[in-house]
C-alpha cells in the first residue's frame, strides 16, 4: 500500500498488511475432506445410475420367458455391475444401500428363471456366486440375505402371472415332467424275483407331477415361518408376505374356475382372479 495523508495533512507511510501470511494448518484437512466427498457423491451417483439400469434390464426379462430372448438384458446387468464392482468392496459395500433396489429385481429376474429352467428355487450361495461372476476382477458386488428373500417374495408375483398366463393360453395349469422312474425299477424288481424265486411283488406307484401350485404353496409356507423381527426389513417383508398371499390365492382361484367351468369358456378366454365380494346380507 502507497503512502496515506494524516489529519495534519502529512504524509504517513501505513503498514503492508500480512500478505504473507502463513495459511491455516487446517485447509490441507479440509481440502482432504473436500474431495472425499466429491468422490464418495460422484461413487455415489453412479451407483445409483447402475441400480436403476439394473432394475430397468431385469424388469424386461419378466416378459421373455427364454435364456436366448433375454442375452441382451444379461449383457446389460453384467456391465453395470462390473461398472461400479470397485465402488462397493470393504466398508463401502454397507454404505451404498442404492444398490439395494437393482439387487432385489435381478433376485426376481434371476429366481424366476431359474425356476423355469428346473423347477427349482435358487439358493442364496448360488445367487451370490452368480453376482459375484458378473461382476469381474474388482470383487463382487455383496447380495445380502434380506436383498435375496425380498427378491423370492416378488419372484412369486411373476409365477402368478406365468401360471394364469399358462391357463388361459394351453387351458391346463404348469407342471413339470413326470419321472418315469417306476417302470425301470418294477423291471429291476421282478428279475430280481425270478432269480430269488420270490413272490412278485406290486409294482411302485409312478412320481405325480409337481405343478407351479404345488410349489407356490410349498414356498407361501417356507416364507410364513420366516420371523423378519423389526425394523425396515421387517416391514418390507410383512407388506410383501400380504402380496405373496394374494398372488397364491389368485392362482388356486384361477384353477378352480378353470377346472369347474373351463368347458364353458370360449378360446384364449383369462382366467378372472380379481378378488370377489360376496354381497352384504341385510339381516331382519
């Protein structure tokens, strides 16, 4: 600063202020921090933008119940968990629950297909192994167990909806093979009793086919014993448990109706499974 007139009227020379004065020892802190959370934001982002392309691509596959028809989709959620895989390892991969909601879609895609493909439910080991090779060389991208049961309670909307489907265009409910075991082991048994010269004994009842109702029922029961204690899980799977219900009731509706009344219905007719109130009886 130049030179500054007193009252007097004389000129004073005033002191330079402290330009060089030492900066804080805590910007560097700060400036740490700072880019931290421009990181952990744009981590964060992109995470976010994977879950939904996720859930995007395995909400396309419901529609295409062939592993050829659905190669795309496939593609499409391996690349964007491969994207974000190095995003999500160590403490990281509690601290991004975004990617909770692509997790629980793909459990639906993935279990639904797996059931159509051997009439199978898909364990939880298996489910993360999967994951764990589509997401490369980074580490795999952490499926948590509430992730799993959340996506097996929507999977059992998308067998509802395959089953009704079924119904109305073959006019029979979905069921596996038979297993045509029995023959084999009744020709075992009466050469075994010819060479024992034993009395021949009644051939074994042949294996029924299992049907998606079957299996619907069998997996209601396996998921009402589950004990979700409190919490946001816990409330995720109460409100999914009453959609769950809803889903297996509408099937056995479906067959009933198909099986009393299924010779009345034209072609191509759909099964009604819109829940039905039966009027209130005015009492006197």
């Amino acid at each position: 600063m130049g030179p500054k007139r007193s009252r007097d009227g004389a000129m004073k020379e005033t002191k330079p202020e402290k330009a060089d004065q030492a900066a804080s020892p805590f910007m560097p802190m700060f400036e740490g921090f700072r880019a931290e959370l421009d990181e952990h934001h744009d981590r964060r982002e992109r995470i976010i933008k994977a879950s939904r392309d996720i859930t995007a691509a395995s909400k396309k596959m419901h529609n295409l119940h062939t592993s050829k028809g659905n190669a795309q989709y496939w593609e499409t959620i391996e690349s964007q968990y491969r994207h974000i895989a190095g995003d999500v390892q160590g403490l990281n991969a509690f601290r991004y629950p975004q990617i909770t909601g692509g997790n629980q879609e793909f459990m639906e895609a993935l279990s639904f297909h797996h059931y159509l493909e051997t009439q199978t439910l898909i364990s939880y080991d298996a489910s993360k192994e999967r994951i764990a090779v589509m997401s490369g060389s980074a580490g795999a991208v952490l499926l948590t167990p509430e992730d799993y049961i959340l996506g097996i309670f929507d999977m059992v909307g998308e067998l509802m909806r395959f089953s009704i489907t079924a119904m109305a265009t073959n006019g029979k409910l979905p069921a596996g093979k038979v297993k045509k075991e029995a023959k084999a082991k009744q020709e075992e048994a009466e050469d075994a009793a010819d060479e024992m010269d034993v009395d021949e004994q009644a051939p074994e009842e042949e294996e029924e086919a299992r049907t998606v109702l079957s299996d619907l029922r069998a997996l209601r029961l396996q998921l009402e014993m589950l004990e979700p204690g409190g919490g946001k899980f816990g409330a995720d799977v109460r409100k999914k448990a009453d959609v769950m219900r809803e889903c297996v009731d509408k099937v056995e509706k479906a067959l009933y109706g198909l099986t009393v009344r299924g010779t009345e219905r034209p072609k191509g007719w759909v099964p009604d499974v819109r829940e039905e109130r039966r009027p209130e009886v005015e009492s006197y």
